[in-house]
C-alpha cells in the first residue's frame, strides 16, 4: 500500500512538472512572437539637429539601447513628419526637423543609420509616415522653394487653413504619397510601413473635386472611398515591390471619430482582405475611462478584424501616466492613482484572439520620469517585459 501511495505521488509530481515545462515554453513562444513596439515620433528625435555625424551616431545608438533594455523588438520611426524627410530623397525635401533650413544637405541618412542599428540588434523598423500634413500651422516660409511642395502651394492640391495639408482628392497627391512609399521600400531595408491616423484634413479641402466629380455619392462617402483607395493602393505598392514588407495604420481609438472626422471606414477595411497586416489602434484610455473603457473598446477593435490577412496591435498611452485624463469623464483621475495601468493593458490585451502585440506611445516617456507615477510605470513596464 505505501508503495502504491508514493508511486502515484511520483506519478502526480513528474505530470506537473512536465505541464509546467510546457507552459512555460508556451509563454516563451508567446513572447518570442509577440510585437513589442515603441513610437519614435519627430519630437523625440529632434534632438539631432545641429549635432555632428558621431553626435547623432551617439544618441541614436544610446535611444536602440534603451530600447532593447526595455526588450523591445520593433520601432515605428517616424520617417516624413511634415510632407518631408528624414533620408536621402529625390522625392521630398530634407526635414526641417533634423537639418538648419528644409531641403539642406542631410549629412547622415538618418534612415538608413537607425535600420542599420535596429537590425544589429534584432529589432524590426517600421517607417512611420504622416500622407497629408505639411505644417501644423499655415505659415509656409520655411518650405523649401526647391519642393515639390511649394511649387503646389497655390493650387488645389494643397489647402491652406488651419494648417497646410495636401489634397486627398487631388490625383497629383495620391502618386506623390505612393511613389514616396515606393522609394522607401525600394531603397531601404525597412520592415514595415505605417500611416497615422490624420487621414482628412478637413471637411472643405476636397469640395471642388467633389462638385466636379458628378458621381451618385454623398460627400462622405466619396471620402471614405479615397482613404479605403489610399490605403488599398499602398498595401499593393508595397507588396509589389517587396512581400515581406508590412504595412499598418494607427487610426484614433474611436471609431466614430475615424469614420466622421477622418472618413476611414475601419470596419469595411478591417473584413476586406489585401489592405492591412497589421492595424494599430490607439486605444489611450484607461479601464476607467466613462465612454471608452479599455477593455471594452479593445474587444470592439479585436471583432471589427473579420478578415483572414490583419493583426491587432494596440497602440498604449504612456504618456498619460501621472497626468489627468481630462476627456475621460468619472476616470480622469485613473492615470495619477495608479503606476501599473500600461502592464495590466498589456496582459489584457494578450487575451483577445487577434492580438499581436502592442506599441508604446512614445520613446521619451520611457527615458523621462517627469512625475513619480511615470516613473513607477516605466519600471513595472520593464520588469513585465524582462520577466
């Protein structure tokens, strides 16, 4: 009987241990496959201009080691802030953000130096791009008179108001976007492509083509058709020109906004095949957020993917940590009570079935405790990410 007893105890302990073998090699897998991205926007690497070639070389080394400190696999740089660049174009001027004036000499292709980097540190670089916007403000002075930019200044391919945004409807437009998105991938080993989420300028940009046009369609549905259009026509530059490059889009975590505001029509893009691989939303509100708590709208996003081609990644707000969330009603004070909200965002999401992987929104708040929260938050990131 004793015997019998200790040899079903063996049997009992030699079964868990082995299911805890293969849960953990399940959970390392997991990890191994899963998206852990951060942005990079303008701002952050602002910091370049007026430096030297090994100063820049410097800090852009130091941001990849931070970032793989944080066991990071993938970085969304943002390549062409303001209709510009930040490598070696034949297409667009260099940007203002990391050179004296636009369209100066770029002595280092900054581009092409942080792929380089990434990829001696197993990390993926996604090229970020803004399609439309040109400034954030309606002064043109510093556009370079070299651009392709300013020689449209004063047609109806550019608008000017409340800022300087190109044409959606404009043909001459749609093959400047898409013969940029063709010389990144062509010249540069890039391995993604991502649009933000301003897809309409405004809701008077477009009107003379619409009055032209003649077609049996309401306003808003000639737009969605020109973004649906837009986003069709690079997912098939792209892969034309290289398959495994992926392309995303991080529309606003609203839907509503995304179709009245921006004329996207996520929910017919997202049960269409051939248009995304991956659609990045951001879904920047905390659990406790009155109208778009997390959870919930993170299940809205994962059920609108009905075809068989798009992943989830869920684009988290950082930034927020510490701060006030001013839009979220009852929740507003989510943000400054508690330092684990972007850790418990990340396990959550791990849950729902289209998910992929999640990106950071955005470098500085990684380096910069600006409040103990944040701090506190960047820790618990860490640790999450390290375990």
């Amino acid at each position: 009987m004793k015997k019998l007893i200790i040899f079903l105890i063996t049997i009992i302990f030699v079964s868990s241990f082995i299911y805890c073998i293969l849960d953990k090699k399940e959970e390392v897998v997991k990890g191994d496959s899963e998206i852990r991205a951060v942005f990079i926007s303008y701002i952050d690497y602002s910091i370049l201009n007026g430096k030297s070639i090994n100063e820049k070389k410097d800090i852009i080394n130091e941001m990849i080691n931070v970032i793989k400190s944080f066991n990071l696999n993938t970085i969304i740089l943002q390549v062409r802030p303001f209709s510009d660049a930040i490598y070696n174009s034949n297409i667009f001027a260099s940007s203002k953000v990391v050179v004296k004036h636009e369209g100066d000499y770029l002595d280092l292709d900054i581009l092409d130096y942080f792929i380089k980097k990434a990829h001696e540190n197993k990390i993926e670089l996604h090229a970020w791009i803004n399609p439309y916007r040109v400034r954030n403000t309606s002064d043109y002075s510093d556009i370079s008179k070299d651009s392709i930019i300013y020689s449209w200044l004063n047609t109806r391919n550019i608008e000017i108001k409340d800022g300087i945004y190109l044409n959606p409807a404009s043909e001459d437009v749609l093959n400047l976007i898409l013969n940029g998105i063709s010389e990144i991938v062509l010249n540069y080993d890039v391995d993604g492509i991502l649009y933000d989420d301003y897809f309409y300028p405004s809701k008077t940009i477009d009107l003379e083509e619409y009055n032209k046009s003649g077609i049996n369609l309401s306003i808003e549905e000639y737009r969605t058709n020109i973004i649906s259009n837009l986003i069709k026509q690079t997912y098939e530059t792209i892969k034309s020109i290289d398959k495994n490059v992926k392309f995303s889009i991080s529309p606003a975590g609203n839907i509503n906004n995304n179709l009245n505001d921006e004329y996207l029509d996520i929910a017919f893009i997202l049960k269409n095949n051939n248009y995304l691989d991956y659609v990045m939303p951001q879904i920047y509100y905390g659990f406790d957020n009155q109208n778009l708590p997390f959870i919930k709208t993170l299940k809205v996003w994962n059920d609108l993917i009905l075809n068989n081609d798009t992943k989830l990644i869920v684009a988290l707000a950082l930034y927020k940590s510490g701060n006030v969330d001013k839009y979220a009603g009852s929740g507003n004070n989510e943000w400054t009570i508690n330092s684990d909200i972007i850790t418990n965002q990340i396990i959550e999401s791990r849950n729902v079935s289209k998910y992929s992987g999640f990106s950071i929104f955005r470098y500085e708040f990684l380096i910069k405790g600006s409040n103990d929260n944040l701090y506190k938050e960047v820790n618990n990131l860490k640790n999450l990410l390290n375990y």
